[in-house]
C-alpha cells in the first residue's frame, strides 16, 4: 500500500468538497440564511485536505488495491463532512439521520429520514440536491477532471475502475484525466440543458436546479414534499421523464454521437435491451393502470415516469404507485433490481450484466443438449472472455450475499416482509423509495440508528459496486509490500 499517496489523494478530495459548499453557502446568503453551516464543515476539510494534499509524494504509484481503498474512503469521508451542515443548520440534529441523508445524497439513491422538506433552509435543501449531482458521476471522476493528481493514466485507472458502475470501464481517449473532462463536459452540458427546459415550462430557477441535479445524478431528491407530482404538469413529467432515461445512458455513446461515430451507438446491445425493457414495461403497467386513471393517455402518463424513474433508479414520484395493483408494483420491483445501463448515473445491476447473464445461461443451456458444441458468448459484438464472464457472475453471487444478510438484519425492526424487503432493493440498488412504509409518500424516519447505519452501508455498497466497499475490511489490503515492482496498469 502505498499510504502517502492515498492520504494525498485522499486530501485532495476533501479539499474539493470544500470549495463544493462554497455554492450552496452562496445560495443561503443569496436567501438571508447563516452561512456557518457550510462555512465550518469547509474550514475543517480545507485544513485536512491541506494537510494530507498538499504536496505530492515522491512515489506516486497507485495499485488496484490503492485505488479500491481511496475510492471507499473518499465516498465515507465525503459523506461524514458532508453531513455536518445538516447537523449544524439544525434541520437534521441527529448526526446518524444526516450521515444517512447524506450518504443516500452522494449515492444518488434518494431514500430520506425527513417527514417535511419544504421547511428545510435553501442552502441544505440546494446542498443535499447538489449531492446528487457531483456524486452522479462519481466523485473521483470530478476529481480527475478538475485537479491534477500526479498519478500516471494507468493509476487513474484504478481509481475509475473501482468507482465508475459497470462490469467495465475503458478510456475515451488516451489520457485518463482528459476522459474524465470529456465525461464531466457531457454531464454539465445536459444538466444545463435540462435546467433551461424547465425555466421554460415554469419552474422557478431553485425549483429547476434541484430537479435537474436530482435528474443528472438519477437521485430523486426533491424541494416538495409530494416531489414532482407537486406541479402535477404533462411538461414537467416528460421533459423529467426523457431526461431520466437520457441520463440512464451509457457516456460514451453520447461521446461517440459527438465524434459521429452513430453505427456505434445504434449497434449496442445494452441500448437497444434498455429501451425494449422501458417500452415493454410501460406498456404493461399502463394496462394494468388504466382503470385508475381512466384513459390510456393519463395511464400511458404515470406508466411511463414511473418506469423511467425506478429502472434508472432516480426515484422521483408522480403518483403513489404503492396504491398501484399488485402486477404493477411487482414490475417496478423488478426494475428496480435491473437498473439503468453501465457507464450512466443509475444503479442497479445493470442491463449490461443482465443481457450477459441471460446469454451465458442460454449458452450452457446450449451446451447441455450439445456437450461437443463450441460456444462463444458475444456482447457489443466482442467475444467475451472468461474472466469477464466469471466477474459478472461473483458481483451477482456476492450482490445476492449481501442483500440477504441485509434482509435478515433488517428484518429485526419488525417492519413487515415487503417494507424490509423493498427497502433493502431501494438502497443497495440506489433508488430511495421502496414499498408500504418506505413507499413513495413515505420515508425511513421510522428505522432505528443502527438499521440506518446498515442502510447506509448498502447504498455505498450497492453505488460502489460492492468490491471497494467491502475490500475495506480485509485486512491483507492494508499491508505493505513486500517487493517493489511496477503497478500493474
């Protein structure tokens, strides 16, 4: 391990959150609000970050193993500082409510302990939105694209590898801190886009912030209390709803739309799954729905925000869907475990594992019947090797693990099976709300500390991708080598 670069790192990033609420102080002021709330929490990081960051070690390798422990630690540091303001406002006291609110913020998972936001002050309700913006895309990746790291391309890598959600990551172009840039240019620019649509429609500049961090970020957190079904506006639910599955999107094909290379985005399999799922799923939900509503076009209109809301594991509400029928709720769930397509700003296992998963099991069907046969499982048009088809199927195997151990401890709260079951999903798939009491009008306020802890744990895990997260607690991660040799890129 190599410490001093992982503590300079390390001191990089909180010096970065630091100036991060330089924004949302400016907008309290811009209110009338106190700015001690944001202007503590960024003295305490500005002179931890100066102290771990502030010159660069002289070996500044990075290994895989580095990189899963500043990833890990980057995400609960950042989460810890970031819960300060809430605490400090007064708006959440309890430091373990904030830590929660915080983590389900930097995720983009959405889950909330608050029964009111409306009350809450512009600058933490703007601060807890903004989470879901810079945590979208990962905070290392802002990182990178902002801040010199003094780290060779192989070592960013590492960092991207165990921070961007998918079964892999690739550069954009040769230099990973210009990926980073490319991605981060893309992400703004459609964030702005969306803000101007919604100014368009109406919303007031706060209102349209919020929901477009909210939406780039696939968080769902919301200034109203009844979330975007607040505005009850056709406009608002499809300019949110089409920007929902845009940014459920693999990155890169939009960078390949920028350099028109077209045949490639047309020709990708996870695209054309993604979007099968989501007509398909509309298209039952607005059946079954149809007779609440009654017309198609209102049913069509729910179906359709509440799909794209859950698979890109956003969050945002229209409608109670916890009133909907049973075949409904149960398609949701189903989404919920799907999630949006690797490489985007949404959870989940994502469609890329899952059209994987479902070619390898047809293929050992295949090779059942045909024990001589020679079968090669293609994705994207490539070959897939054996080691990437053994890495989808340990995520899934240690993904099931962990979510069963979740259940059963959560179970201990005596909530009832479809509450304890949902809630878990929600979390470690990064979506927010579940099902009964942690449904789309409902919250987590109910949990106990302890059970928050774990729910918290699973957001981390479930936005991380398990691995780093749980590489955390190994203890051979920690020792130092023995031998120096040249890290693997």
């Amino acid at each position: 391990m190599n410490y001093r670069m992982i503590c300079f790192v390390i001191g990089r990033i909180l010096l970065t959150e630091a100036a991060l609420l330089m924004l949302p102080m400016a907008v309290a002021l811009g209110y009338g609000e106190a700015a001690a709330p944001f202007l503590i929490p960024a003295l305490l990081l500005a002179l931890i970050g100066l102290l771990l960051g502030l010159r660069a070690p002289q070996k500044s390798s990075l290994y895989a193993r580095d990189g899963f422990a500043v990833v890990a630690l980057a995400w609960v540091l950042m989460s810890a500082f970031g819960a300060l303001p809430f605490v400090i406002s007064g708006d959440i006291p309890s430091f373990v409510d904030a830590f929660f609110e915080t983590v389900s913020g930097f995720t983009t998972t959405g889950a909330s302990i608050l029964t009111e936001i409306e009350p809450l002050h512009r600058g933490i309700l703007f601060w807890r939105s903004f989470t879901h913006w810079v945590g979208g895309m990962g905070v290392l990746v802002f990182v990178m694209a902002i801040l010199p790291m003094s780290a060779g391309d192989g070592h960013g890598m590492h960092l991207m590898r165990a921070e961007v959600p998918g079964p892999s990551v690739g550069k954009l172009v040769s230099r990973m801190g210009d990926t980073a840039k490319i991605l981060y240019g893309i992400y703004l620019a459609m964030t702005i886009l969306e803000i101007v649509l919604l100014l368009l429609g109406g919303m007031s500049l706060f209102d349209a912030c919020i929901h477009a961090f909210g939406t780039a970020g696939t968080g769902g957190f919301s200034c109203r209390n009844l979330s975007v079904g607040a505005y009850d506006s056709v406009y608002f639910d499809v300019v949110i709803g089409v920007f929902m599955l845009l940014f459920g999107v693999n990155f890169n094909l939009y960078y390949f739309l920028l350099i028109k290379r077209f045949r490639d985005v047309f020709r990708s399999e996870e695209l054309r799954a993604y979007l099968l799922i989501v007509a398909a799923a509309v298209a039952a939900i607005a059946a079954d729905i149809v007779h609440i509503y009654g017309s198609v076009a209102q049913s069509l209109r729910y179906a359709f925000f509440q799909v794209a809301s859950i698979i890109t594991t956003t969050g945002f509400a229209t409608a109670d869907f916890n009133l909907w029928p049973e075949f409904s709720r149960a398609i949701l769930v189903i989404l919920m475990f799907i999630g949006a397509c690797a490489g985007s700003t949404g959870g989940g296992i994502k469609v890329a594992r899952v059209v994987i998963l479902c070619k390898t099991s047809l293929g050992d069907m295949r090779k059942m019947l045909h024990p001589n046969a020679v079968t090669t499982v293609r994705f994207e048009g490539k070959p897939l090797t054996d080691r990437s088809i053994r890495s989808v199927h340990l995520f899934l195997t240690v993904y099931i693990l962990i979510f069963t151990v979740s259940v059963l401890l959560l179970s201990l709260e005596r909530f009832d099976l479809i509450t304890v079951f949902t809630a878990v999903a929600a979390c470690i798939n990064n979506i927010g709300p579940g099902l009964e009491v942690v449904g789309p009008m409902g919250n987590y306020a109910q949990f106990s500390p302890a059970a928050k802890l774990l729910l918290s744990f699973d957001m981390l895990v479930g936005r991380l991708e398990i691995f780093p997260m749980l590489l955390l607690f190994a203890p051979s991660i920690w020792k130092r080598r023995l031998i120096s040799r040249k890290p693997a890129l």
